[in-house]
C-alpha cells in the first residue's frame, strides 16, 4: 500500500484519488430512417421528401434524423433512441443541426435500367452532414455501425428513394361506324415532339422540352361492335432508352383510355338507301290489282296472298356467314325488314 495514494482525516475515512476517464457517448443515426420524394429536379430534401411514416421533412435536426445510442457492436449497433442526449437536449446544452441531400437529383434504378419508366425503381443514397452544437456536444459521437466515427472524409450515408414523376397521358375520344373503317389516326393530351413547360405542366425544370415523341395509337382496334383502348406513348429521340426524361419521369395512361375508341354497328348510307330503293321495285301485272281487290273483298275466302320476286340489293347480305339471298330462305312481308335491320343495326 502506497500512503502517497491517500489522504487521512480526523474522522477516520479516507479519500483515494487516481487517474480516469469519462469516453464520449457513441451515438448512430436511425438506422430505419427511409427518406422518399417524387423527382422534382433537385437533391433536396428538406419540404420536399417524406419519411418512412410518410411525414413531410419540414426541417433539419431530429425532423430529420434522430440518434440512438450505440449498442457497442456491429452485430447491434442500434440499442434504441438515446434517453441522455435527448435529456441534454431537453436541457437546452446540446442540440441536433443535422442536414441532408440526395446524392444527386436523378431516378435511381434497379440494375441501372429504366426501360421508358418501366423498370423497377432502386434506393438511393442520402448523405447527412452531422451537426451537434451545444456546451455538452463535445461529450458525444457520432458513429458508423461498424463504430468508425463519423467525419466529413468517413460521412454517414443513408438510404432513401427518388420516384419518377407521373406523366398522364389522355387519349381524346373517338366514335365511328364500322362501314366508315378504322381511324387512321389518334390524338390526345400532350402530344407531339419537344413538348415545353405549358404543354406538359409536369416537366422539371420548365426551361427543358421533351426532347422526345408523345403519340397515339390503338394497336388492337378491330372492325367489330365494342370499345377498344388508345393507348399514349412516349418515344425518345432515336427510339433509345436513355433520355433524362424516360430516367426521371413514368408516363402512365388516364383510365378512360381503356375505351376511348367506340366502334359501333353498320350504319346504312346515301348509296345504301339508293342501291336498296333501285333494285327493290317490283312492277306488278295487271292482275295483281284485281287479285288485290277482289281478295280485300273476301272473293276468294281466303287470306290474302301475293308473291313478290325481289332483286337482292348490291350491298353485304351475308350475316355469320349465311347469305340471306340463298334459295332456302323465303323472304315475304316484312321479314326482309326484320332481316335487314337484324344484319345492319
């Protein structure tokens, strides 16, 4: 025992001294901190991205990012939000500054592939400049997972997500009649080629034009009764997949394009009318007035009966491939009405 170690009093206790140390307390950001946004051209975060519970980041610090204490090893780093900094925080002597950015403005995606916004859309990188300020910030660090302390050469990157913006394409309604054919073309909302701000709203910034094609088709439009979609698509110059707009932007359809091309039924015309009213005459004998009379009269005792040998018009008289004009099918009053609107709506 070495006396120089103590110091004796007269009650009889003792006091012992000898060198110590108090380490820093480590600290780690919320590991489960997610922060997402639609692209809107800049790597900002603060007002713009939202986090995992889907709250707007309205400002920096713990709105941003909360700290946890460190659980002493990589295995577990996280050992829960951190009680005694945020009690000196509480306490006004230490305070959270940190701040944040996307490492740059652009979609993030899967295997770097876009696929004119279909691809699958991938994490992106966040990078936090970690600043404690306060008369106890010096009794705290910031760390790594692995325990490395965090500095601006080593600093902590976080994950989020950026999403492409959404382009709604609205194809424009069309009606026709089967006799009138297919269209030959189709229009809709934005349309045409370097498009600009006032065209397309959504584009960011707005001093940047669509460098690419906006068209409209309807690949599966058929000549038959229904309703058919008109789809929009975006094509980038040279029909490549590499253009920043297919990168940050998704054009999807508007649902009223599932049935914006109407194809209704055969629609008799002018030459129809004419072609049906030119062979449809029938030129009676004159017995055929005296029959009529005499049988309106009930001369003959029985129902009254003509035969009429009509020509068939020069228009389509075939039906789910039965042709009405055959032999076998007795055409008499107004059955041929009935047959003829049956055929044509």
């Amino acid at each position: 025992m070495n006396a120089d170690n103590f110091a004796f009093n007269d009650t009889g206790m003792y006091d012992v001294s000898g060198a110590g140390q108090i380490t820093k307390r480590k600290l780690i950001a919320d590991p489960s901190n997610y922060l997402t946004k639609e692209y809107d051209g800049t790597p900002d975060i603060i007002g713009k991205a939202r986090n995992a519970q889907g709250t707007l980041i309205t400002a920096g610090g713990d709105k941003l990012v909360k700290f946890h204490h460190y659980g002493g090893t990589p295995t577990h780093p996280d050992d829960g939000e951190d009680t005694v900094f945020y009690k000196d925080a509480a306490a006004g002597t230490v305070s959270n500054n940190t701040t944040a950015d996307y490492v740059d403005k652009n979609v993030e995606w899967q295997g770097g592939v876009w696929n004119q916004g279909r691809g699958v859309v991938g994490d992106k990188n966040v990078k936090y400049t970690v600043d404690l300020t306060g008369t106890d910030a010096a009794n705290y660090e910031i760390v790594h997972a692995n325990g490395t302390a965090v500095t601006a050469t080593n600093p902590y990157v976080g994950k989020g997500k950026i999403t492409p913006k959404e382009i709604v394409l609205k194809a424009d309604p069309q009606e026709r009649w089967i006799n009138e054919g297919l269209p030959t073309s189709y229009t809709g909302t934005p349309m045409g080629k370097n498009l600009s701000h006032n065209e397309v709203p959504e584009i960011v910034p707005s001093d940047t034009p669509l460098p690419g094609t906006i068209d409209y088709r309807s690949p599966n439009a058929r000549l038959r009764v229904g309703y058919y979609a008109v789809n929009g698509t975006y094509k980038a110059q040279g029909g490549t997949d590499g253009d920043t707009v297919s990168r940050n932007y998704r054009f999807v359809e508007d649902p009223a394009n599932d049935t914006a091309l109407y194809i209704g039924p055969y629609i008799p015309d002018y030459e129809y009318y004419k072609a049906m009213t030119q062979v449809s005459k029938m030129t009676p004998d004159e017995y055929a007035y005296e029959n009529a009379s005499l049988d309106r009269t009930n001369q003959y005792s029985r129902k009254p009966t003509a035969q009429v040998d009509p020509v068939p018009p020069a228009i389509n008289v075939v039906k789910d491939g039965v042709d009405i004009r055959q032999n076998d099918i007795n055409v008499l009053d107004d059955t041929v009405y009935t047959i003829v609107d049956e055929v044509f709506g």
